[in-house]
C-alpha cells in the first residue's frame, strides 16, 4: 500500500464514521476526494451508504462528483 493509498484509505474510513476533522486531515494530507477507496468505492458513496449527511455534503462542496462512476448507491 502507497502512501496515497493510505491517505484515501483514511478518508474513507472518516466518511464512514462521519469524522469531518479526520475527513480534513486525510485531504489536507493529499488524499484525493474522487479517488476509490479500499472497498472499491469513492469516499462520497461510502458516506452516502453510511446516512453521513454531514460528511456526503461536505464531500461534494469540495468536489466530489456525485455522478461520477461508483457513485449510484
């Protein structure tokens, strides 16, 4: 696992529990909003799975496509 990788891995695991500060400390680290995810799904989906209003409209006012693919849960 990359550097990279850990960094998204983190972001995902944030937008799971819903933690916008560690969500901000993995994008402020370089994680990439759109990127896939260990589970094989973008941070935005795994927060939209998950009812984490919060971090999914956090999510998408940084950037995060919700049409983009992965993203029709």
């Amino acid at each position: 696992m990359t550097a990279a990788d850990d960094r998204v891995a983190a972001l995902c695991a944030a937008a799971e529990t819903g933690d916008l500060d560690a969500m901000r400390r993995s994008l402020s680290d370089g994680a990439v909003v759109s990127a896939i995810g260990p589970a094989g799904q973008p941070p935005l989906v795994i927060a939209a799975s998950c009812r984490q209003v919060a971090a999914v409209k956090m999510l998408i006012s940084i950037g995060a496509d919700p049409d983009a693919e992965g993203a029709d849960c």
